[in-house]
C-alpha cells in the first residue's frame, strides 16, 4: 500500500475485505456447476417456483428474468415516488428472508409504512393518536405477523460495515443476513440499503472525496452480494440534470452505479403533477433501465397509494 492512495482505496484493499484470489479455469472445469445450476434451473421451471427472490409484481419480474438475480440491483427515481415504500413491499413480498438496512428512517416508521400496506390503515391514522393504543398495537402485530421473513437494521445512528472487520468488532451486513437466511433455512436472502448514498457518506473515510465514498460502497455491496450468493438492492439518489430522466446513467455521483450494476430500476410517475384519483392513486412506472438478466428498456406501470404505502400494477 502506498502513501498515494485514497481512504477510499484503502478501505477497498485491506485485508478485511472479502475477496477471494481470482482462479483460472479451463471451460471444461465449468461443466459440473453448469449440471448443477441446469438442475436447479429445471426444478425451478418444473414447479413454477423462482429461482431467488421477487419483486411481487408479475410484470417485472417476468422481465427481470424471473426472479432478481444474484449481484447488485440499483433502484433510483426523483424524491416522492415512492422508492423506500416500493423496497419495502419487494422486502416484504420476495418470497424469501429480506434484511432491510435503513439509513434515513428509524425502524418504527418503518413499521408504520409496512402496517399501513398490510392492513389498509391510511398511514396519516397510524400517527395522529387517534387510535388507542390496543387497536394501534394489534394492527402493527397483524403486520408483523403478516411478513415473517423480514427483519429490519438499524443503521441511522452509527455506520453499519458491511461485514466484521474484527471478532471484537459488531456483526455486520453480512453476517447478518447469513444468520437471517439460516434462521429460515432458505436458499437465498434479499438485501436492501436505503440509501446507498447516506450509507456511503457514513462510511469512516475522513480524507476520502464524495466520489470516493460512493465508488468504495458500490464495490463494498457488490461483494456482499458475491459473498451471499444472492440479490442487494441499493436505493440511489437521482441527479439533479437527469431528475426527469428514467435513464440508466440517472444516479447520482458516479457511472459505477449504472456499470457495475447487474440491474437498473428507474422508478418515475408518469403524469406532470402528484394528482391522485378517486382511489387515491396516482400513475408511476418502473423501467429496466439496465438488465443482464433479461429484457433492457420494458416499461412497466404502476399505480401508487401513498397513504397505503402500496404499490400495484396498473
């Protein structure tokens, strides 16, 4: 390690990173995991089960390719679009263990949110006081036992790294969403950072640009989803030039976002202005912006409740 380089490369460098050596293989030292991966494909399309975790919505996840695959996916839109209640729907509906890492919003508002989806509450009546508490406690234990597989992080107060730097150190994401996986002893696990740019700015690198930061979290996620062998879902901020954009190069800071991510979904509502309709719904849509897995440019729409935090399709 040299003196030149950036808090950003060090970080990226050390040893506590997990990074296994590169290997070298001759094409016929595939052909055993091809048989295995060509099983579990076929077991899959035999039962009509997914392969990984969902988004819920048939549409997209049809395009996706089925399911969302193992490796990094970015979700950005402009503010107000629902991004954080749209994640947490795809948390709560993936059909596998989900580990929400937060950010921004504590873990009962959180629960708010995923409350007023479950149950139908307006999420205005959840905060008002107007319930007693009985009945407020019994719908927020209809969601709770409504989504079983999904756990929430806490990481607004204190950065949260994405695996133990040490044994002394506390679990990290990884860890974490290992432990979750096995406690529902489930082939894959879905992980979610909302946002990916408050998480890297939190990042413990004193010297390091934004850029950096945010260029070292990419890499950082993209490793905890190699090490898991299964999808992260980063929630990414929109810049300020693309902000009507539903563009794969619409995120914020830096074109690792769009190049290193095996997806990019563009959240974006379709109508000029936040006018709801007599359900109190109003037209967004979710385009695949980037897709190695699938098809690239589908747009699917949707419909939005906001006081229900729900998502549907239109």
């Amino acid at each position: 390690m040299t003196d030149t380089q950036s808090d950003a490369e060090r970080v990226t460098c050390t040893p506590e990173t997990p990074a296994n050596a590169p290997r070298l293989y001759a094409l016929g030292d595939l052909l055993g995991a091809w048989a295995q991966d060509a099983e579990a494909a076929h077991a899959a399309h035999e039962s009509g089960t997914p392969r990984g975790p969902v988004t819920g919505l048939g549409k997209l996840d049809s395009d996706l390719g089925g399911c969302l695959a193992p490796g990094l996916h970015i979700l950005h839109g402009e503010p107000g679009t629902g991004k954080t209640a749209f994640a947490l729907q795809v948390a709560a509906t993936c059909g596998a263990p989900a580990l929400f890492v937060t950010t921004e919003m504590g873990p009962l508002e959180l629960l708010r949110r995923i409350t007023a989806r479950v149950t139908g509450t307006y999420l205005g009546r959840l905060k008002s006081g107007e319930l007693t508490v009985a009945a407020s406690v019994e719908l927020a234990a209809q969601a709770a036992a409504a989504c079983p597989m999904l756990a929430l992080m806490d990481a607004t107060r204190d950065y949260l790294a994405p695996w133990k730097v040490e044994d002394s150190a506390p679990a990290g994401i990884l860890e974490a969403a290992e432990t979750w996986r096995e406690r529902h002893k489930a082939a894959s696990v879905l992980v979610i950072v909302d946002s990916l740019h408050t998480w890297a700015d939190g990042a413990p690198l004193p010297l390091a640009t934004e850029y950096e930061r945010l260029n070292a979290a990419i890499d950082d996620l993209r490793r905890l989803a190699a090490r898991l062998g299964a999808p992260v879902l980063a929630i990414a901020e929109r810049n300020r030039a693309n902000m009507a954009s539903a563009g794969q190069s619409a995120g914020a800071g830096t074109r690792k976002l769009e190049y290193t991510a095996d997806s990019v979904l563009a959240l974006q509502r379709d109508a000029g202005d936040w006018q709801t309709d007599a359900a109190g719904e109003y037209s967004v849509s979710v385009k695949l912006a980037k897709n190695r897995n699938g098809a690239t440019g589908p747009k699917v729409s949707l419909r939005f409740h906001g006081a229900l935090q729900a998502f549907r399709e239109a």
